[in-house]
C-alpha cells in the first residue's frame, strides 16, 4: 500500500510517499480503507521532533491520527462495527491507504468522508479544553485563533452550552466567526483593548500559540482560567498547557449527536492528494484555516 512516512525529524521535505506492508487490526481495533485524513498541528510538530523528549517514535514512522473510510477489517473482541460499514475515527498512519483506528464511530447522515476526517482530533481537543478551562453557561470565554478547526468546534459547542465567545482572527475570518454565534476582533494592535469593548473575558483558551498568553491572563486575571494547546511555554507563564488527549470514543460519540441536530458543521477549507502532504504541512504550519485541511486517499 502507499503510506505518507518519515524517516528523520525535519521540516516537510522530510515526508515521503513510499510501498509498505498494510497494518493489521489487533484485539479492540478495527482497519479501515483510508477515504481521507485529517491534518492537525500536531502532525507537524511531531514530524519536527518537537515531542520527541516526552513521546518518543521509532523511525521511520507513518503520519496522522484522523481518518474516515470504510471498515475492511475487525480485530479481535471488537463489536458493533462490521466490514463495509462507514466509519471516522483516531488511529496511527492515517496519511495512507490502509489505516488502524483504536476510536470510531459511524459517520453521521450527509457527511461526506472529507468533512468526516476534520472532526475526530478537533471535536476532541475542544471537549476537553472547554472542560478544563471550567467555563460555564451565561460566562463568556475569550478564543484566540478562533477560526481553525479546533476554534471552529469550540464556538459551536460553546454556543450550544449557552457560553458566550469572543473569537480573534485576522480581518477575512471576522464574518465566519460571526456565523459561528461568535462575537469577532481581529488580532494585531490594540487586540485586547478591542475585546475588552465586547465584554469581561472569563476564560480563555491560546489555539494558535502567537504569543499571546500574558494577555490571556490580564484578560482573565486567574491563571487558572488560561488554557493553551500550542504553546509550549505558557506553563513558564502561569498558564496552563493542554496535551493529553482525552476519551477519543466519548466525544466522537458526542460530535455525532451535535452533527446530527445540526449544531456542529466544520468546513473543509482544501484537500490534497497524498502525493501532496508536504503541501499541507505546510499550509497548516501557516495558519489563517477557516475549517478543516484534508488529504484525500
């Protein structure tokens, strides 16, 4: 099969596309003919090494964690999914034809595969970091770097909560942010100010990680109440810093039933064929996505 691998650490010339041996589903997994893969930041961080201290691989390695695609194969022990069925979900190597996922569920009416690979990873993270964070109906949560696929769920779950948001982007995403029940204000000079004429900031939550944290706190005024998921040094700060990815199952499960009420919708900003994952790398490393990027198998 073609897979999308990397042998060193290093910037996107490093990917290759390469011949090699299809991946099996074990006991509690299920394999899956790749349709199309999510691409998230943290491909890229982990294709540079920047996790390699904590979360060590072994080299060469394949890419991606999102997938959507049809069951080819299910592992052992494993229920309530049969070959044929149309699933998205987390695994491992998901850039290539054949991929394993150790969290699924069935693809929701309407969604075609491409939407479906932009939600597992982003539906996650913004579960669990509004959940940390602690914000609450009726209080209003501050959301630097709102327009990407995390910020895109986060406004829509919020908004669903009965939370309040106030969402930076740069000037072309102001009217997106808008459709997402969220009050915009670009970024740049004069930032805070601006979101300080929308409201008292209760929570705050760094998508982008632009070396924002110190404002986040002034904003807040309680360290506690500051979440980044890109910044590596907002602990240095007094901030907190969001990794660990939570219950994958328990919020595909989630993200279902907010697709399927009509309350969760994230765009599919451009796809890529797998010939193309530097590309997208590369375009995802640069920010301004409104929605999701996708490689199409």
């Amino acid at each position: 099969m073609k897979r999308v691998s990397f042998a060193e650490f290093g910037g996107p010339d490093v990917l290759q596309l390469i011949d090699a041996e299809e991946p099996h589903a074990g006991p509690g997994q299920i394999r899956v003919a790749v349709r199309a893969a999510g691409v998230n930041p943290v491909d890229w961080r982990i294709r540079e090494g920047q996790f390699r201290n904590v979360r060590p691989i072994a080299l060469p390695a394949g890419v991606g964690q999102d997938a959507s695609g049809v069951v080819d194969e299910v592992g052992e022990g494993v229920d309530g999914v049969a070959v044929g069925d149309r699933v998205f979900g987390r695994g491992s190597g998901t850039y290539a034809e054949f991929a394993v996922l150790s969290a699924w569920a069935r693809m929701p009416v309407g969604l075609t595969f491409e939407e479906a690979a932009g939600y597992p990873s982003v539906v996650e993270t913004a579960l669990r970091i509004i959940r940390q964070v602690d914000v609450r109906p009726g209080q209003t949560l501050l959301v630097s770097g709102a327009s990407g696929g995390v910020g895109s769920a986060v406004l829509q779950i919020a908004r669903d909560r009965g939370i309040t948001v106030i969402g930076t982007a740069g000037a072309a995403n102001q009217d997106y942010l808008r459709s997402l029940g969220a009050l915009p204000a670009t970024y740049g000079e004069g930032w805070v100010e601006r979101v300080r004429r929308l409201g008292h900031v209760d929570a705050a939550l760094d998508l982008a990680g632009s070396g924002v944290i110190r404002e986040l706190l002034e904003l807040t005024g309680d360290p506690q109440k500051v979440i980044s998921i890109a910044d590596l040094g907002a602990p240095e700060l007094g901030a907190r810093y969001s990794g660990v990815t939570g219950n994958v199952p328990e919020a595909l499960a989630e993200a279902t039933d907010l697709i399927s009420r009509g309350q969760l919708h994230i765009p599919v900003e451009k796809t890529y064929p797998l010939t193309e994952a530097a590309a997208a790398h590369i375009d995802s490393q640069a920010g301004h996505t409104r929605g999701r990027r996708v490689v199409v198998v």
